[in-house]
C-alpha cells in the first residue's frame, strides 16, 4: 500500500497505512465500523434509541453504508438538550476525559472519550502531522489553548504520538512564543491561522524575521480561512501552511487534514463517515457539488454521533489526490449554514449576544455585529442602538453602559467585543429572521 | 428655579446634528442654547427651549432618544472672578457641578450661565443664600426675548 505513497521528500509514517487502503477495504471497513457504533449506541443512549423507534429502525437494519442514511441526524440543539451527559454511551468509569465547547448557545457542549477514544484522536493528529510532513525531531509549538477546548490537548497527544517534541505553549502571550519560535529552533506550529498572522507581525516589530527562523510548517485551524491568508502567511514566513478541520463534537481537531499538496481536506473515512446534503432538502448531494457536511463517528465509545449536522459547507472532491492516499477530500471549508461564526477560534452564536446584552441591562436593545479582520486578529463589534430606558444625560454614564456590555459580552463569550452605541433605528431590520451578522472578513 | 433641559443621545458622525435641529426647525421651536459633549464615538447634544414638552414630543416622534434633566440658570456678573463667586459658593455646599454651559444674551453688566449641580435643590439654596442670582423660567424667556 506504500507504493502509491507520495508525500513529497519526507519519509512514509506507518501509521498513515489507513489512508492508503483500497476503496473497497476501506469500504468495507467503514461499513464494519458502522454497524459496531449503532449496535454501541442504540441500546445506550436513550436520544438514538427513541429516534430510531420512531422509524422504526433497528441496529440491524444497516445493512450497506448508503443505509446510514436512514439514521436520525443530531444536531447541536440536541447536544445543547441534552447537557451534560445525555449523549454518552458509556459510564463515567470507562470515561477518561471531557472536554467542553467554548459555550455556544449558553449552556456548553460536553464531550467525552474513553481510553480508547482518546488513542483514536492521538492517531487522527499523528496521521494529520505525519500527512504534512511532520515526524519524529520536529519540534512542535502548540499554540492552540489547552483546557477545555479540544484544540490544545488534541493537537499535543498527536504530536508525541508522532514522536516530535511537543512545546506546549498553549495561547496567548505573544512576544514569549516567539522568544521560544527563536530560542527552542521551532520547526512546526499550531494555532490558528489569524494568531500566526499576529504573530509574525508582532516578530517583525520585535526585529525577528520568521522567514530565518527554522521553522517550516503550520498546522492552522479552528477558524475559516482562505487561500489569500495561507498565500500571505507562506510568503511572510516561509513555511507552508496547512489546513485542518476538526470539530469537538466529533472528535476535536483531526477529522481531516491537507497533505503536502494542499488541495482539499482528506478526511480520515477510516473514523469518520462523510456524507454531504442539501441543507434545505435534506437529499444527498453528488461528488463535487457543494452541501452541508455530516459526519458520524465510526470509532468513538464514549459519545458515538450519528450524522452530525456541521453546518459546515464544503464538497467532495472526486478526484485521487496526488498524495496517493485514498481517503477522500472535501473542499476547504469557507462558510457555514447556520448564523454561528468562528472568531479567534472560538464558536460564537448571536444569541449569546442576545444573552450577554440582557444580562447586562434587563432589556434587549436592538444590535447588530460586525466582524472585521484588523491586522490578521478577527474583531467583534457590537452596535447597540440606545434606547430611552439606557441613556442618561451624563458622559460617564453612557461610557457605564459601554463598558458594563463590553464586560457582560466578555463573560458570555469568552472573547473581547467592543460595543459601539448607536442613534436608534440607524441598524437595519429585516423581515423573519434577522439577519444578524455582518462578516466583513472577506472569507 | 429649576429648568427643563433636553438631552439627546447622537453618534459622532458627520452630519449626524442636522436631523434634531431640523426637526425642532421645522416645529418653530427655537433653540435658546445649546452644547454638545462628546467623547470618540458618540455625543451628547443638550439644550434649552421655551416649550420643552413639544420640543422632547417633536424628537421622540421622529425616533431620537431624549431625556429632560433639571438645570439651573445662574446670573453671573460679567467681569473677573464673576464665576468664580458662583463655583466657590457652589464648593463650600459640598455640591458638584455636573457640566455647565452659557446663554449668550447678556443684560447690562449680567449674563447667565447654565448649571447642572448632582444636588439641584441644595445648589440653589446655596446661591440663594449668597444673594446670586438664579433665574426662573419666565423671567428667563422674558429676558431672552427681549434681548
């Protein structure tokens, strides 16, 4: 299965061996996986199992992998409903972690990997560094925040999986990650792909040109990027740029990756079963055409997901890769179908605004959010139209009220937004649902 | 003692001044003064009219936020240390002044400032006891007419 192999002039990873397999292998094992997780899950997660009922469809009633499209799908609302532990199939003593979303709708998304689990997401980034040519003596800056974001211990099991030094860094504190970049001989980052345009900013002010630094590779995620920033990042660093997806209901980072030619996401089918549809109509797309991605989980024990509604955008691309490998591709992820946006890594929803807003002044002015990229870092701004009930006469009140919703909008998100207060009916109103989100990112 | 001040939220903005003072053109309503505070991203336009009530029903009506605050107008004797009269008598009753602006007229050697105290009613027991001073309504629009 190596002959096929072609990952440029770096060395072949064995554990990159699924992503070569024969389509009907690798069919055939999907199809066996499949079968294991709705015979795992049915009798263990209630949602599933009512779902399922009401169809009146039975675990073995997957007979072929085209019959995972009589499964119920899941969506976030049914994460969200069933907080905390709803979704997990197995119990608390075969749990080894949780990890939690950045608070989407209010409450946070939890989810849970056994032993096993946690192997399968060590494996996924092992392959997605070995797919990018990293491997053992690179030495890895992990930049992505470690905690309850899958971002930061997802990217750093993988990485000593693959054998390289890991440098866990995790976010933030700008000047000393490019101390340690310089300092520790860094030959590969992660974070996400805004973050490393700040940093090489902030390098070229503190009189470092990344360009001369040894580092040679990007694995940049949890954010929409494009071609024009991965363009941009490769000619002002000189290291190439790589894209990877991954989402923490799912698995976290890892549930797909670009190889060395960078031209589509190859998703690891081996754990994850693609299937992109018509978001209106729910019907199967064809190769190529463009629909909302979904996945189901074909390994996980801890929180199997059956036909995970991404709102993400994207296509598959039909075509063998050059790499050789034969885990398929989907298209660069550039929208989503769904109001949510991903600002600095993090998922926000308007109704956390909604939220922070309420909680700040107990009444919901009408607002608008605008996004906007100044020097690489994605900015919130927030305009709230002032309404009788929230002005005063005085300056400092006002500036009051600016900074006690910047502070309630912190806390919700987690993230900096500033508020700009606005003359009353200046935002527009639309009919049904407002359209709440002004993305002026150029993604 | 006490008058009704209008106070209007606006974003600062070119252009962002003409709608409310054309609206209380268009109403005939006469602006006596005004100011405007203004920080980087938004204002504050305060002013004073005559009949405050259709000025504030005029602005709500077009959409404009306003809120009507009590302040005070102050005779204030047009030389050196006219002002300071009034601050120190304004100091010694522990009341603070909130902001302050002029009216332009001016009645022989007299002109008349406006206050906004955060104690509007001990501000003017203080000036009053002082023998400064502080005009009403009425005698305030006769004297502006006048002019």
């Amino acid at each position: 299965m190596t002959q096929s192999w072609n990952d440029g002039d770096c060395s072949f990873d064995p554990v990159s061996a699924p992503d070569f397999l024969p389509g009907d292998q690798l069919r055939a094992l999907q199809l066996q996986r499949l079968k294991s997780v709705v015979n795992w899950a049915y009798p263990r997660v209630e949602l599933y199992r009512k779902r399922m009922e009401e169809t009146g469809l039975t675990p073995g009633d997957i007979r072929s992998l085209d019959d995972v499209r009589r499964l119920p799908f899941t969506t976030k609302k049914d994460l969200i409903d069933t907080y905390p532990f709803g979704l997990f199939a197995s119990s608390m003593s075969d749990i080894v972690r949780l990890h939690a979303s950045s608070g989407t709708t209010g409450r946070p998304i939890v989810v849970a990997y056994t032993q096993e689990d946690i192997s399968v997401w060590a494996e996924v980034m092992h392959r997605s560094f070995a797919a990018c040519g990293l491997h053992r003596g690179d030495i890895i800056q992990n930049a992505y925040g470690y905690g309850l974001f899958t971002g930061g211990l997802g990217a750093h099991y993988g990485a000593e999986a693959l054998g390289a030094t890991v440098i866990p860094m995790s976010g933030g504190n700008s000047d000393r990650q490019i101390m340690v970049m310089r300092d520790f001989g860094v030959t590969a980052i992660c974070c996400t792909p805004s973050y490393f345009i700040h940093l090489i900013e902030r390098a070229g002010e503190l009189g470092v040109d990344v360009k001369k630094l040894p580092i040679r590779a990007g694995v940049f995620g949890a954010e929409p990027w494009t071609e024009g920033m991965r363009r941009r990042i490769q000619a002002e660093s000189n290291i190439k740029a790589y894209d990877i997806y991954g989402l923490s209901e799912i698995i976290g980072p890892g549930v797909g990756i670009e190889c060395c030619h960078q031209d589509g996401l190859h998703i690891f089918e081996d754990h994850f079963l693609v299937e992109i549809i018509d978001p209106a109509s729910d019907r199967p797309c064809k190769d190529g055409e463009e629909g909302e991605l979904v996945l189901t989980t074909l390994s996980k024990r801890a929180m199997p997901i059956l036909r995970y509604r991404t709102h993400d955008i994207t296509a598959i691309i039909p075509e063998p890769c050059k790499c050789g490998r034969t885990i398929r591709r989907i298209q660069r992820i550039a929208r989503r179908s769904d109001d949510m946006f991903i600002i600095r890594g993090v998922n926000v929803f308007p109704s956390q605004i909604e939220t922070a807003l309420l909680a700040a002044e107990g009444t919901l002015p009408h607002y608008q959010i605008t996004l906007t990229r100044d020097k690489g870092l994605d900015q919130i701004e927030v305009q709230v139209e002032v309404t009788p009930d929230l002005f005063g006469d005085k300056i400092g009140a006002l500036e009051g009220l600016q900074n006690k919703l910047e502070s309630s909008l912190e806390r919700t998100l987690g993230l900096r937004a500033d508020v700009r207060l606005v003359e009353p009916h200046t935002l527009a109103r639309s009919e049904g649902k407002a359209r709440r989100v002004k993305d002026l990112r150029n993604l | 003692m006490k008058l009704h001040q209008l106070s209007l939220f606006l974003e600062n903005r070119p252009g962002h001044l003409i709608a409310p003072c054309k609206a209380l053109a268009e109403a005939g309503i006469n602006i006596l003064t005004l100011s405007v505070a203004d920080t980087q991203r938004f204002g504050i336009l305060r002013f004073v009219v005559r009949d405050w009530e259709k000025a504030k029903a005029v602005l709500t009506e077009r959409g404009h936020v306003v809120n009507v605050t009590e302040v005070v107008a102050v005779e204030v004797t047009d030389r050196p240390g006219g002002l300071v009269e009034i601050l120190e008598t304004i100091g010694a009753a522990g009341v603070n002044v909130d902001y302050m602006y002029a009216f332009t007229f001016k009645r022989g050697e007299r002109g008349a400032l406006l206050f906004r105290f955060d104690d509007t009613d001990r501000g003017i027991a203080a000036l009053k006891a002082k023998g400064i001073g502080v005009l009403g309504c009425e005698e305030l629009y006769r004297l502006l007419e006048a002019k």
